[in-house]
C-alpha cells in the first residue's frame, strides 16, 4: 500500500478517529498484561496459555470484580498462538449442563463460541484422562499445516485469543461446586506440539514485571497521555492484524504515520493530546440502547462490532467482553431502595404466562447494592429464576418479589423472593443463557414496579 506523500488536511479528526479505533485495542491488551503478570497461576491470574479456574462462588465480600454472577464458575486464559496453535479441551459433561466458551480476537470481537448446544466439535477420547473431550486447535492467522484427526479447527484472526468459558451451576452447594470443579480439572490446554501426551505436559512458569500497575486498565488507559496511547497503538498493529480488513482505516493509519510506523508523519503532540480527550468525550456520550420499561441491554450490535468503532469502544468501557446476543443477553435495571424520608420501598417483577424469558439453556435475576455488588442478606439469596423454578400464580403469572424483607408466605421465600438493600440505590440484572431472541416481545422484559406494600 503506497504511503501518501502530503499531510492530511484534517489531522485533528483524523487523530481523534483513530484514538476510538484503538481503545478496545489496547484495553484487551492492558487487561492482558495485567491478568497474566505472574509466574504461577493463583486466584485472579495465570501466566498465558494456562488457566485461570474460579473454584467458589462469589459472596457479599468478594469485591475483585462488579457485578459478579452466581449462576456459573468462570475460566478464563489469555493465548498466544504466535508460536504454533494451542489445543483446548472441554470435557462432555452431565446432559443438560450448559457450558460455554467465548473465544475473542485482540479487538475484543467474539470470534467463536462452542457451547453444550452447539459445541461444534465431536467427542474423542482423551487417553491421559480417560474421558471423552471436544478438542479444539486454536489457529493464529499466519498457521499453515494439517492438524491431526480428531481436532476441530477454530481460526483466529489475531494471535492473540482471550478465552472465557462459564460452566453452570444446578445449585449453590458445595457438592455441585465440586462437580463442576471436576470438570474444570478436565479442562486443558497445551500446545498442538504436545497433543495428544500422556498426561505428562507440564506448562512453563510465567514471568512477573513488579514495575505493571495492579490499577484496574480502565484507569491505566485514561492515565494515558495522547502521544502514549499512539504509541501502544503502532507498537500493537505490528503484531495484530485489523478484523475486520478496513482500507479506509488502513489508510488514515498510513496517513498519520501510525501504522506503518513513521515519526515524521505523526502529528504533534498536542493534536494527540487533543485527540484523547475528543476521543474519550465522543465513547462517554455515543448513544447506548433505548431502554424498555426501564431495562437497558443490547439485543444488536454487541460482540462482533465490524467497523462500528464506537460502539465497540463504548463496549469496552462498560463491560469488556462481551457476548454475542445469541448467546447471552442482560437486561439490566435501577431503582431506589428507600423513599425520601428513609421508608423501604418493595418492589415485584410479573411475568405474564408464557412470557418467562426465552432461552434454551437458563435465566436468572441477580440483586446489586449501589457500588455492584452482591446484597448481604442474612438467607444468602442472590439470585432468582435458576436454582428452583418460582411459583406461578393462578393465572400462569410468575411474580419475583423484590424487598429487603421476606414475604410473609413462606412458599415465595424459596423462589419468588429477591432480597435488596435497605436503602440506597439497587440495580438488577436479568441473565439470559442462549436466549431465543426472535420470541421477545418488543416491549419485554415487563417493568419493575413499586408495590403498595410489602408482600
């Protein structure tokens, strides 16, 4: 591609464009750099190439991630298939367990997603383990080769893969955290060099730099300055190519001296600096979802962004990420817990028969406090809709109760009841695991309401 010979006539938008073009760009990277800076793996991190399984249910107290859900375990690494592809195993599990594998490029677009529905692959024996595992070879784009019978080719635009899977819990005691604790165990990853073995792959130590900052990367990429952001940018696009190919953002990169990399060509630093703040002002103010009954979540445009750079900036700074539609949608809501002079208000969330959310695998609804996390309360209830069905009433209706206090039917109290805080603002998300989107009304989900009193 020939470089031009002449400074473009808008640098400053020229600038500001790219600045929203890298920003999940560099996102995925800060939080790639600071989940795998570490030797061993532990509770929160794991070198590249290796797992990071969560064993336990998150609690009221547990405040390293917002808004955690109690409905799956998570597992999670960060790939590097710049050397040879990487073979990921998931065991078949129980009939009826949904598991999911979220597999996205460098850009944070959800580049393949195998789940207990459509796991795309089909069953071999792992001899090593004994069980029967869909195997997976994760191929970076400059991979050329045969892969060997028995695995399932998963193509990656980039060489770079963030890997998140969920693996659903039947119910919050310890005995079904263990099962699924089993199958994380079952769970691997190793390099297609040394697939198949026999059990004796050992992966090598990570490394640690003490100098990366543990602050979150929302706030490390703001910290940023402009000429600094550019500077990420060019060292990235060295090593990552754009998904999807885009001419016109090749050549504004060109054109800038961004990519190809060319000092002359860059602009000042003051136009960068100017760019980041322009930037940050248009992914602060780009339009999200129209609410509906006071619920807002992306059913579109969300997972794989295409050439819609804002949006998928504007997705990185509120929830890095995310799913496909397909396979999950999250409603969410908020309100206050208490009127002006201090009085709890309780809440109810109706359902009308036969509009339960749509989904294939499961739905919840999950309580948080004003900072997004989990509401204590003295039942340990977190979430409702997913460990035992609610009861319906007469009319096929489903009502969720949502109150600080326990309704005096002690029957809703198994499933119906969501307790929230006492005061303060709340918010509620509803999770929906592989929902059937083409079945939700265009004025789902129904309203949270204000109930007269307490149920």
């Amino acid at each position: 591609m020939a470089i031009p010979t002449s400074q473009p006539q808008d640098p400053q938008g020229g600038a500001t464009d790219l600045y929203v073009f890298g920003y999940a760009l560099i996102m995925m990277e800060l939080t790639r750099r600071l989940q795998t800076n570490t030797e061993q793996v532990n509770a929160t991190q794991a070198p590249v190439n290796q797992f990071c399984q969560h064993s336990t249910l998150p609690t009221p107290e547990s405040k390293d991630v917002v808004r955690p859900n109690v409905d799956t375990l998570y597992t999670q690494a960060w790939l590097d298939l710049t050397a040879e592809p990487i073979v990921l195993e998931v065991p078949v599990m129980d009939e009826g367990r949904y598991w999911l594998m979220q597999l996205m490029d460098s850009w944070s677009n959800t580049v393949a997603d195998p789940s207990s529905i459509d796991p795309i692959a089909v069953p071999v024996l792992d001899q090593a383990q004994g069980v029967d595992v869909y195997a997976y070879a994760l191929t970076g784009p400059d991979w050329q080769g045969e892969l060997p019978e028995g695995l399932q080719q998963l193509p990656m635009p980039t060489n770079t893969v963030w890997l998140i899977g969920r693996t659903e819990l039947h119910n919050d005691s310890d005995q079904e955290v263990q099962t699924v604790v089993g199958y994380q165990d079952q769970m691997r990853l190793l390099p297609l060099s040394a697939w198949p073995d026999n059990g004796s792959y050992v992966p090598p130590n990570g490394t640690y730099d003490p100098d990366l900052s543990t602050n979150p990367p929302s706030e490390v990429i703001t910290q940023l300055s402009g000429p600094e952001f550019f500077d990420e940018l060019a060292a990235l696009l060295n090593r990552t190519p754009l998904n999807p190919p885009d001419d016109r953002t090749s050549a504004l990169l060109a054109e800038l001296g961004v990519h190809p990399y060319d000092q002359d060509r860059l602009p000042d630093p003051e136009v960068l600096d100017r760019a980041k703040a322009e930037g940050l002002e248009l992914i602060k103010h780009h339009q999200g979802p129209t609410p509906v009954n006071g619920w807002t979540f992306f059913t579109t445009d969300i997972g794989y962004y295409g050439t819609d750079y804002v949006q998928r900036a504007y997705v990185a700074t509120i929830g890095l990420g995310a799913n496909l539609p397909k396979d999950a949608l999250y409603p969410t809501a908020s309100a206050q817990a208490a009127d002006d002079t201090g009085a709890q208000i309780a809440y109810t969330l109706t359902f009308p028969a036969g509009q339960l959310p749509p989904v294939e695998a499961f739905w919840s609804l999950t309580a948080y406090d004003a900072d997004s996390f989990l509401v204590a309360n003295a039942d340990d209830i977190y979430a409702v809709g997913h460990f035992a069905e609610p009861l319906t009433g007469p009319d096929g209706a489903t009502t969720l109760y949502i109150q600080a206090d326990p309704p005096a039917d002690e029957d809703l109290q198994t499933a119906n009841w969501l307790p929230i805080p006492t005061s303060g603002k709340f918010t509620v998300t509803l999770r929906l695991y592989a929902p059937i989107t083409d079945e939700l009304p265009a004025d789902w989900p129904p309203a949270l309401t204000a109930a007269d009193e307490p149920a």
